[in-house]
C-alpha cells in the first residue's frame, strides 16, 4: 500500500512537471498544426476555452500563437504571449523553450527588436541540446534579426549553425532560406564572392520552393552579377524574373531592375521601372524611385514619352 501510495504521488508530482497529457482535441491540433495552421486555427476557434483546464487554457493560447505564426498572421499584441511564458516558467519546463522562441516572434512582428533578440537567447539557454529543430529555428531567427539590426558579422555564426542543423535534418527547405539569408548578408558587407557561393548553394536547394521563391534567388543572383560588373548576364536573369517573384520582394527587384538597365543605357526600361516603384507604399522605396527619376537621362525619356502622346 505505501508503496502504491509513493507511485501515486511521483506520477501526480511528473504531471505537475510538465508530464500531463493534454485534451485530446488540442493534441489533435498539435499534431497538425505544422502541416495546417490554417485548419488548426479554425480547429482552435470551435473549441470553448472557458470549459478547458488552466494548464489546457494555457496551452490552447501557446497553439493559438503559434497557429498564427506558421499562417503568416502578422501578430499585434503582446498579451497572450506574456500569458504563456509566465505560466511555462513556473509549470512546464518542457514548453518553456518554445513558450519564449514565439515570445520573441511576437516582439519581432511588433518591431520591438531589442525585446525579440532577448527572448530568442533566453530560448536558446533553456532549449535541450536534442531539440534539434527548435534549436535550429531560434538560430535562424536570431541570425535574421541581427541582420535586419544590420548586425551582420554578428549574425553569421547563428546563420552557420543553424546551416548545420538543417543539414543534420535533411532539412532542404530551410538549408535554402539559410543560404538565400547568409548570401543576403554577404551582400550587404560587399563581400560579392561569398554571397554568390551561398546564393548559388540556396538555388541548389530550391527544387523545394514554389516557383516564386525560385525567383527570388536568382535576383540575388543577378544583383550579384551587377554588382560584380556583369550587367549583360544580369539583364539576362532579371528581365525573366520579375514577373515570379513574390509580392513582398517586388520592390526590391524592381529598384535594381532600374539600376540595371539605366547602367546599359536602356533609359526606356530604367525609366519604367522607377515609375512603378513610386507607387511602393513604403516611404523609403518611393523616395529611391523619386532619386531614380531624376536622374538627367531618364528626366529626358519622360520629356520624349510626354511629346509621345501629345
């Protein structure tokens, strides 16, 4: 009987820990949540939070938040997320770690950089060393987030590591975002060789992404080649491109499809470019299509397009 009794409380004592099983349909959500966070969301949605237990509520907010950052839903509040971590500390040190990586992917959406980069590395000091794909996110993210900083020597070592635990994994779809963001930071520290070893390693490996992603890379690739005085082959790779990328990188290209064609003296093509980009609502990618146009050749290609159509 003692002996029974001392079982009873070291299993309640493991529950308390971190052991317990979850409702089943949360678990359910778990187990599909990477694959479809659009439908775990909507899962999440049918299911009354208030009639759930205060670890299960706690857990239901964790999956709630991290639903929404695999669907790419831009986070706007800080709330749930403090919730979280400061039940996980206390209650779950099995989840803590992923508890504080959507921390600072919440802060990182906010735009409270200092404040993400803090919760990545407090991640980082807790996450078991087996845990090899949180392990792997939070380096990655740290790695993007330092570059975003402009921290760029510093976001190399996290970039690398990350590099070698999506090679551990078999992980080709990340070994070619990996590669695409160390390229990416290569070529913010003018170090063109380097980055056109990585962009061309990310090319490599992007049989995984969809045909947009595809072209991103090779705009990498042609900024590279522009950069490296190869305007010819550059033209050849951007001129087909533009019309694959994805949306978030259109402004991008079409600032450096200006550039260029105006380096050829194709003042036609630079100048249409630069008038897309003006329509860009970002203030800083309208100002560099503004510096574009100004420029005395393309100033002159909009006189000859205005007596064009008089």
């Amino acid at each position: 009987m003692i002996r029974l009794i001392a079982i009873i409380i070291l299993c309640l004592g493991l529950a308390g820990c971190g052991g317990s099983a979850h409702d089943a349909r949360l678990s359910r959500i778990a187990d599909s949540l990477d694959a479809n966070p659009h439908g775990a969301l909507a899962a999440l949605d049918s299911i009354d939070a208030s009639q759930l237990s205060e670890s299960d509520r706690h857990y239901y907010d964790l999956l709630t938040v991290k639903s929404r950052d695999k669907a790419y839903v831009t986070h706007t509040s800080d709330s749930l997320i403090l919730s979280v971590m400061q039940y996980y500390e206390h209650h779950d040190t099995d989840l803590y770690p992923e508890a504080l990586y959507y921390g600072g992917r919440v802060y990182s959406d906010l735009g409270d950089f200092p404040t993400a980069l803090r919760y990545f590395q407090d991640a980082l000091s807790v996450t078991p060393d087996d845990n090899l794909d949180l392990l792997g996110r939070l380096y990655s993210q740290t790695g993007r987030l330092l570059n975003t900083l402009r921290q760029y020597r510093q976001a190399i070592p996290y970039i690398e590591k990350s590099l070698h635990l999506d090679s551990i994994q078999k992980d080709t779809f990340n070994l070619a975002y990996d590669h695409q963001l160390l390229g990416d930071i290569y070529m913010q520290m003018r170090d063109y060789d380097s980055a056109k070893t990585y962009i061309n390693r990310a090319i490599d490996y992007s049989k995984t992404l969809n045909q947009s992603e595809q072209a991103n890379l090779l705009i990498y690739r042609a900024v590279i080649e522009y950069r490296t005085g190869n305007a010819d082959t550059a033209i050849s790779i951007i001129r087909n491109q533009l019309n694959k990328i994805t949306p978030d990188f259109k402004w991008f290209s079409l600032a450096y499809a200006s550039d260029i064609y105006y380096n050829k003296q194709l003042y036609d093509t630079a100048y249409y470019y630069a008038k897309e980009i003006i329509k860009a609502p970002d203030p800083a990618d309208r100002k560099a299509g503004y510096i574009s146009l100004f420029k005395p050749e393309l100033q002159k290609e909009s006189r000859l397009i205005r007596l064009s159509h008089m």
